[in-house]
C-alpha cells in the first residue's frame, strides 16, 4: 500500500484533492496534515472522515522536529504539498507569517522526505501546489508559460516563488524526485468567503456592499477546484520527475466583468429584480502592488497531459452558487467562527 502525505487537506483546494484521492485510490493510505489554521476547516471534508484508507493529523509543518518524527513514523512514498498560508491581502499585513509557513514549512518538508527516501528515489514523489502569481504581472498582451521569469510583487508570491526555487533547487541539489504545478485563481465550493467569488456571494445573499478593488479591470483566469483536483492527481501520477506544469481554466475575466456576471447569476437565483445585486458594487481603494493581470497558458499539460478544464466558466458559477446557496449552515458556521470548534467536538 502506498503511503500518501498531503498537507492543507483542510483548506480550500486540499479538500477536494484529499476527498479525490480517498475515493480514487482505495489502495493508498491518504494522511492528511493541517495545522486547522483560520483557513483549515475538518467540515469540509466531513464526508470521508471515516473512510479506512483515511487519517487526519493535526499539525504544523513549522515545526521541524514534528515533520521529522512525523515521516521517520511513518515512511511516506508521496508528499502532495497544499498547505500554506494563502491570503495575498493577509501577506501584507503579516509577511513574516508567510515565509514562517509557505518558506521554512516547505523547507522542513523537503528536509524529512530527503532524509527518510536516502536517495532511494524509486516510487517517490514531492509534488509542490504553487501559483501562477510567481510570475508577477502581466500586461494586456501575452500569457505565463513554464518559461517565464519569475517576478513576485507581493509577500504571498515572494514566497511562494522561493519554496518553488527550494524544491527545484532540491532536485538538481540532492535528486529529489519532484514535480511542480503553478495554478491560476481557484474557485468552487469550500472556499473560505474571504476571497472574492464565496464574498461576493455571501454578500449578496446578506445585501451587504460588494467591494471592488481600484477601477475593477484587474484581470484574472479563473479554474473551477475540481478541475484543478483532477489536474493533480494527474500531474503527480503521470507529470515527468523534475518538471513543472502551468494549469489554468483558459477564462480570463476582468473584475468589474465577473462581478457583474455573478450579480445576475444571484438574482436569478434569488428570485431578485435583475440589476438590483449590481447596485451593492462598491469601488474601494487599491490594494498596494496589486498585479493589473494574470493570465495562463496552460498547453503544456493539455499536450503532455490530455487535461483540460471539464466545465465553462458559466457552470462551474453555477454550481458554485448552487452550493452556496444549499450549503448556509457550513457558511454560517464560517462566518461567525463556530467551524473553528469542530475539531475539539470530532477529534478530542
Ligand atoms: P487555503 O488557505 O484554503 O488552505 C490552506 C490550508 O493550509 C489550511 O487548511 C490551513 O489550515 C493549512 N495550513 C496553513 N498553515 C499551515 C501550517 N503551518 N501547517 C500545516 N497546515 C497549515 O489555501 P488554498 O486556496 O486551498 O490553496 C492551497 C494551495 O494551493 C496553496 O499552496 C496555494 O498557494 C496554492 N494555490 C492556490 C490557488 C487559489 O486560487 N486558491 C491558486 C493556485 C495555487
């Protein structure tokens, strides 16, 4: 049986990889380590709690001597590693936090697989979640490709460029079996309603302003989560050792645009006047280094691969509103906190 680590498989996007992998893979052992940080909520993944291939560790991968006993324990055959702190907002408000978890976490996680494979690299995988926001900005022309310069402008890309240069730098170093992804924005069921699509929705439901950074013509591609999920689980079983693998949704949306697309999703839904959600944008103040556009191309693992994005743009939001919509409990909990407690109440 083959041993699997992912780490943050309480967050966001590692919930829908470790419930992916648990169904999928019968035959695996998944270990799921989160440190259930703000963004890391067991609720999400509620549904394979009790599967027998299935065991959540609470941890912090900050913690060296944890992560070194953790996989001297346990001899794990593949990292897929998710956890991080995410939050470009957040990474200018507290840097330090990020290099502590998204720099030295990576680090320490490098570290213990070098340490427990010894070389030994038949079967084993590191598999590094990253960004495609490493690549700084664009302009109105031209798309990332796996060759382009990294330039981070934010504390959150800062380091998640440098634990992107420490896995590469491991494998030409020291051999380390890896491979590498930077992803484009996520969207989807479970995402914390702090980022902007799960915001806007809630706020709406709540008629709450819908605030809008600068003049709203930051651009974006957007990825529905599952997609990305199956482009995981693709890239660690099937990407080439030592390479890297830009996946996006080929969907870019200027703000203002998606914004204005989800408003007439919610009143439709809502049995609202269309135009009347509109009406709650509110342009407020730039965030400082803010990237004016991101764009993928993700030919790369399309060719090599065979993946590509199973759903549009329009149906991946509506399912995303759907789930919203059916699942206030799970976004109440969220909102006022009460999530943060169900670890003590299942775990303890
Ligand atoms: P998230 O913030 O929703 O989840 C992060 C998870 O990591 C949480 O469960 C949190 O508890 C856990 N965590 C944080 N610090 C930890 C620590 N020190 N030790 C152990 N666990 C810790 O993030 P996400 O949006 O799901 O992103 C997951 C990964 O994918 C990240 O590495 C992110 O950089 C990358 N990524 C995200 C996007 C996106 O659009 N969300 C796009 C591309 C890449």
């Amino acid at each position: 049986m083959k041993k699997i680590l992912i780490t943050g498989g309480a967050g966001f996007i590692g919930s829908h990889v470790v419930r992916l992998f648990v169904n999928k893979y019968p035959q695996y052992q998944i270990f799921n380590l989160d440190a259930l940080t703000y963004a890391g909520n067991l609720e999400n993944i509620v549904d394979i709690e009790k599967e027998s291939n299935y065991t959540f560790i609470k941890g912090d991968i900050v913690d060296a001597s944890f992560i070194d006993q953790l996989f001297a324990e346990h001899q794990f055959d593949g990292i897929l590693h998710l956890a991080a702190e995410s939050h470009v907002d957040r990474s200018i408000t507290d840097p330090l936090s990020f290099v502590k978890t998204n720099v030295i976490g990576t680090m320490n996680l490098l570290n213990a697989a070098k340490t427990i494979w010894h070389g030994n690299y038949e079967g084993k995988r590191f598999y590094h979640i990253s960004t495609d926001e490493v690549y700084g900005s664009l302009g109105s022309e031209g798309l990332f490709t796996e060759t382009t310069a990294y330039a981070p402008n934010s504390p959150y890309s800062a380091s998640k460029a440098s634990s992107d240069h420490f896995v590469r730098a491991y494998g030409e170093t020291y051999g380390l079996p890896y491979v590498l992804t930077n992803c484009s924005n996520n969207y989807g069921p479970y995402h914390f309603p702090e980022k902007l699509i799960p915001l806007f929705i809630n706020n709406i439901i709540q008629n709450k302003p819908l605030p809008v950074y600068g003049d709203g013509k930051y651009t974006r591609d957007w990825l529905f989560v599952e997609d990305h999920a199956v482009a995981i689980d693709l890239v660690f079983h099937e990407g080439v050792n030592h390479d890297t693998y830009n996946i996006g949704g080929f969907n870019e949306w200027q703000n203002i645009d998606l914004v204005q697309l989800l408003c007439k999703i919610m009143d439709e839904k809502l049995g609202r006047p269309i135009g009347s959600s509109e009406q709650l944008i509110a342009y407020v103040k730039d965030r400082p280094g803010h990237d004016l556009r991101y764009a993928i191309d993700a030919s790369k693992i399309h060719k090599e691969l065979g993946w590509k994005p199973s759903v549009t743009f329009e149906e991946g939001l509506e399912k995303t509103v759907n789930w919203y919509l059916e699942n206030q409990t799970w976004l109440n909990n969220i909102t006022s906190g009460a999530y943060a407690t169900y670890y003590e109440k299942q775990y303890r």
